[in-house]
C-alpha cells in the first residue's frame, strides 16, 4: 500500500485532473487491504518501510497507520521512519507530543477492541478476489465512502443488501444473480445472464430486469474505479447508503453492524463539526475516541436516517447509535 494520508495528485497534461484548492483532497488509505485480505481469510498485518530520508511524512501518521488497520480487522507493524527517530532521539517537541499521541491510542484501540470486530453493514456488498482489478475496486469503495462489506463468497440473499456489486470478477458465479431475483441490484461488467431482460440502454452500461431486481452490466471492463464507486452510491441513493458524512472531505466513514460508525480522519489537522447520517432510526447516539470522554450527541430523525453532528475529530471517533 502507499504511506495513509493526504498528498497532491501528480500533474498531468490535457483534459487530466489538476489539483487546485477548490478539489477534494487526494487521500492515501490502506484500510481496505486489512478488510480485503480479511475477506479473503488471511490475518492481515500491514506495514511499511521508509527508506528514503528526503521524503519526510507527519510524525503522527504512524498513529493513522495503526489507527486504520486496526479499525478494518487488521494490525500494524510500527517501524519508525528514519526522520521520525531522529527528531525522538534529540527530543522533538513536536515528535515527543506525537509519540505520546501514539501510545494512548494504542491502549484505547487494545481496550476498545470489540468495537472493531463486528462486520461492515451489508447494503453495499462486493465481492473480491485476489486480482488488482477487485482489490481497486474495494479500494475506490471505502475511499468514496460507501462503506462497502467485502466478501469472497456470495451471501444468502438478504433485503439489506440494496446492491451486491460483482464487478472486477473473473467469473461471476451464478448464484450472484439470485439477489437480482430476490430485489436487490446486481452490479456487473461481464455479460449478464441470458433471462435478463434490457430495460434501459445508456451509453457505458445496461440496466436488465431479473427477478424483482435488476442487473446494472458495464458495457466494458471497469477502467476508473472512481468513479465505478459513485456510481455505485447512485444506484443504492443516498438515502439507502450505509453512511455519509459532510464537512469532512479527507474523512472515511465505516458503518459497522451493532449501530456502529467509524470515522478515520486522514488530514493534517482535525476537522471542523461533521454532519453524519447513519442508516436506521436511532434515539441516543455517543461519540467514543481516544482524545476525550464519551460524548453523548444530539439525534435527529432524517426520513431513514439519523442525524447527528459530532464535534471535531482529530484521528478517529466511533459513534454508538443506540
């Protein structure tokens, strides 16, 4: 993976994206690796070696590693980089303040650990496989906040799970399409199966009907799994997603089962109040980190949602909806 945090996009020529001060940040996370190999039924321990002492990162970005791996069911091995251990070694205020950081959130994520075990909330599933096509496409999910459950196996079909996304397959197994029949979206870029029938025709993808669901076919391959990801947002709608956040632009959401919703902030400097929607009608939601005592928040009822504005969030918060 790449070292977590926020960075410019490289400059390119033409109709390419160019980074400006109007543009949401360009965010490096690994939390999908740990949720992706967990998938796939593999412990996952991530790390990451600096051997380049030009290239300096934010002394408390070890801390983001550890904090994101552990969130997505996996671990962290903290190796020092070489600009970090100086500034400790002739004690850096600004080193020393980060290392302490470190060590009360390392305790609070050992104490709190049952918080991080329970599965992601099921209306977005994909399914993966060990290919760099899957794997992106996990990766685009999480960072566009879709809060994806990742799963190598097709799940019993389920009325919570408002889109299986089968994309990036090899092979689609057949028993995906039995969520299409069951109610729920089918999201492909394979041929689809011969019974379906095409409702819709739009210039990159087909929409058929199957079932009293439907098949979302990609005409080709998926080629920018960034987009792939909002789209797939789109056709759950905001309204039936997991989560959103606003306010937040460099923040991932994970919507976890047990009312759970976690936020990791990959930015340089806390956020400003968030405003959060999380799926399902709550009366008491409390704000849980490892900055300050548990916060209780006000709710409000949003059509299928709730609503809260949880204060600023320096690395991570954990918000129970109760």
């Amino acid at each position: 993976g790449l070292w977590p945090g926020p960075r410019d996009p490289p400059r390119k020529q033409g109709d390419a994206d160019i980074a400006s001060a109007s543009r949401e940040p360009w965010v490096d996370a690994n939390g999908y690796l740990a949720a992706f190999e967990k998938a796939l039924g593999t412990n996952a321990l991530l790390a990451h070696q600096h051997n380049d002492e030009s290239r300096g990162v934010p002394f408390d970005t070890l801390e983001l590693a550890l904090i994101e791996a552990r969130v997505n069911g996996g671990n962290f091995v903290l190796s020092v980089e070489p600009r970090y251990r100086k500034a400790l070694l002739s004690s850096d205020s600004k080193a020393l303040e980060a290392w302490a950081s470190l060590v009360r959130t390392a305790k609070w994520l050992r104490a709190n650990e049952a918080l991080f075990e329970k599965p992601a909330m099921p209306f977005i599933t994909a399914l993966v496989e060990r290919s760099i096509a899957s794997s992106e496409i996990a990766n685009l999910l999480y960072r566009r906040g879709a809060s994806p459950r990742l799963t190598a196996n097709v799940p019993e079909p389920d009325p919570r799970i408002r889109a299986l996304v089968a994309a990036g397959l090899k092979t689609v197994p057949p028993s995906a399409f039995d969520h299409a029949r069951a109610g729920a979206t089918v999201v492909i870029d394979t041929p689809p199966p011969p019974e379906a029938r095409v409702v819709k025709t739009d210039p990159d993808r087909r929409v058929l009907k199957l079932g009293k669901g439907q098949i979302v076919a990609y005409n080709k391959r998926i080629a920018d799994p960034s987009e792939f990801a909002l789209d797939v947002i789109d056709i759950v709608t905001h309204r039936r997603r997991a989560a959103r956040l606003w306010n937040a632009p460099a923040a991932i959401p994970l919507a976890t089962e047990g009312g759970l919703l976690h936020i990791i902030n990959y930015a340089n400097a806390p956020t400003a109040e968030i405003q959060v929607r999380f799926q399902g009608n709550y009366t008491r939601a409390t704000m849980i980190s490892p900055d300050a005592p548990p916060q209780e928040l006000r709710v409000f009822k949003r059509a299928e949602m709730t609503e809260v504005f949880p204060p600023a969030v320096r690395r991570l918060a954990v918000i129970q909806f109760r």
